[in-house]
C-alpha cells in the first residue's frame, strides 16, 4: 500500500513536482530536434543541397549554397497553484500533493500538446513551413525542385471506419510519397524508409498497431510489419487523418528551441499573502518554441 506524506514544504512542493515532470513519458523529444537558445529569437538558414560527385572533366566546378532563412521566437510558459493555508493544514489524506503532482505531469506533457496543435493546423493559413507556404501543402517548391505534396488523401470504403488493410495501402503511399521527394537541385533526397514515425488519434490507433505489426493481413504476408513505430497523440481530433514522420535524420519535421528549461517554485511562508489572505503559491515557468522544421519529412494523410 502506497504511503502518501501530509508534509508539504516549499523544499518539498518543488521535490515532487520535478520527480514527477522527469517520470513522466512524453514524444517530442523523439519527434522534434532540440535546439539550444541564447536570445529572445533565433534565425536560420535552411541551405540548399550541398553538391553530388561529378566526374572532373575540364577541372573543379563550385556551387554555392543558396538558403532560405526564418526566425523563431521564444514564448514563455507558466503553471501556477494557488494554495489555501488551512487546506494545506486540514490535508489529512494527501490529495493537495497528488494535485501539486499532477501539475508537474500537465507542464511536461505541454510539448506534446503545441506539436499535436501544429499537426492539426498544418494546412491551416498562417502555420507556415520555412517556404512560405503552410506546413502540409501541394506547392512546396525549393529551388529546381518543382511543386511537391506533402498532404495526401486515400479512398476509404467508409472513412468512418477504416480497415486495416486501408491503412496499411495508405500508409505504404505515404512512404512512398516520401521517398520521392527532390531538393533545390531538382534531385531526389534520397530519403529511405527508415525511422519512420506513424502519428495517430485514438481512433486509429488500434487499427494501425495491426497494420504495422502484423506479419499477416487477410491472409496475406504484411510487408510492411516494422516499417514504423505507432505513436498516439490523445490531443488529434480528426478521427480520419494520420500523419507520417521521419526522424532519423539531423533536423526533424519540428523543432523545440529551448531558450530556458522548466523550473519549479513554491511560496507558502515567505508569501505576503501567506499572512493577510492565508494563500500560498506552487508553479513552473519555463521559455521555449515548438515549431515547424523540415517539411519534407513529414506527411500528411487523409481518409475520404
């Protein structure tokens, strides 16, 4: 039986929420490249593909690296308790913790929240990609590229209830949308299909974990068993509509610029208001972005 500690001090209050915080599973780190920030914004250059060998011929033929750039500004963040001085004294059971706790859980989670938001309102005017142009859209264009799609769609029997095997033929054209995509030199990326992440709502989730483990799918052999790791995000609304992302490579299809950590803080005693309105306080406050970062590593699919 566990034994849940009535003595919450200010020591304590930041004890247990930074245990919790760190105990708690999260994706972002999986799915996003974390970059260091020293500013209130940062900028970057998203440079064109470095040459491919060639043979030398007449002698050396130099290419300059033509960039794209955007700036990325930090937002601040903050949870904060309110905590009532007589219950914190009548607390017999524990629950003022328990909260105290769980608090901690939503301030670790909250990553997870913005990434699932971005994937949401991808197509979305105004959640932009580097290029100008919305995260998931039809036009992405980066030098000699020409228009390449990153948002798909797949003729479900009925998109209210999608079969395994559907997801599994969706799933696989997505891949394969994918693995053609060109960059600024009008030459494929050469993307492979490893480190493959499929994104789902709840919906779907049980539908992809057969689709994408199973060795047998209607009695036939499932090529596709391994090819990616199933991730659910309970914050995905759109029961129809998955997402495919690459993750194996330097920069992923978001970034989490991380200007100053989640910290946690409490005041009971010391608190003025601790003394003329019996209240105390219990929070974290942290300054970071969850933002987009390569397109082409990313897919979006819809069933219609």
């Amino acid at each position: 039986m566990a034994v849940i500690s009535t003595h919450v001090t200010e020591r304590g209050i930041v004890g247990t929420m930074t245990e919790r915080f760190q105990a708690t599973p999260t994706y972002y780190q999986d799915l996003s490249t974390e970059l260091k920030s020293q500013a209130a914004s940062e900028e970057y250059a998203i440079l064109g593909q470095t040459p491919r060998m060639r043979e030398w011929g007449t002698g050396r033929l130099a290419k300059g690296l033509g960039s794209e750039k955007y700036s990325i500004k930090n937002y601040e963040y903050e949870c904060t308790l309110e905590i009532d001085r007589k219950e914190l004294e009548d607390d017999q059971v524990g629950l003022l913790s328990l909260r105290i706790s769980e608090a901690a859980a939503h301030a670790a989670t909250h990553p997870d929240w913005l990434l699932a938001q971005l994937l949401i309102n991808g197509a979305t005017a105004g959640y932009l990609s580097y290029d100008g142009v919305t995260f998931f859209n039809d036009t992405h264009v980066s030098g000699a590229s020409g228009n390449q799609d990153n948002t798909l769609t797949f003729d479900a029997t009925d998109h209210t209830t999608i079969t395994v095997a559907e997801f599994k033929l969706a799933c696989a054209q997505a891949i394969q949308q994918m693995m053609g995509f060109k960059d600024d030199t009008g030459e494929t990326m050469r993307i492979g299909p490893t480190g493959m992440n499929v994104i789902v709502p709840a919906a779907l989730y049980w539908t992809a974990l057969e689709a994408l483990n199973a060795t047998m799918i209607a009695q036939t052999s499932n090529i596709l068993a391994g090819a990616a790791k199933v991730i659910p995000l309970p914050d995905l609304t759109a029961a129809a509509v998955f997402y495919l992302l690459k993750t194996d490579v330097r920069i992923r299809p978001f970034i989490f610029q991380n200007r100053l950590p989640v910290e946690f803080q409490a005041l009971l005693d010391g608190s003025p208001d601790w003394f003329t309105k019996n209240k105390g306080y219990a929070g974290c406050r942290g300054r970071y972005r969850l933002t987009y970062g390569y397109w082409q590593y990313a897919i979006r699919m819809e069933f219609t």
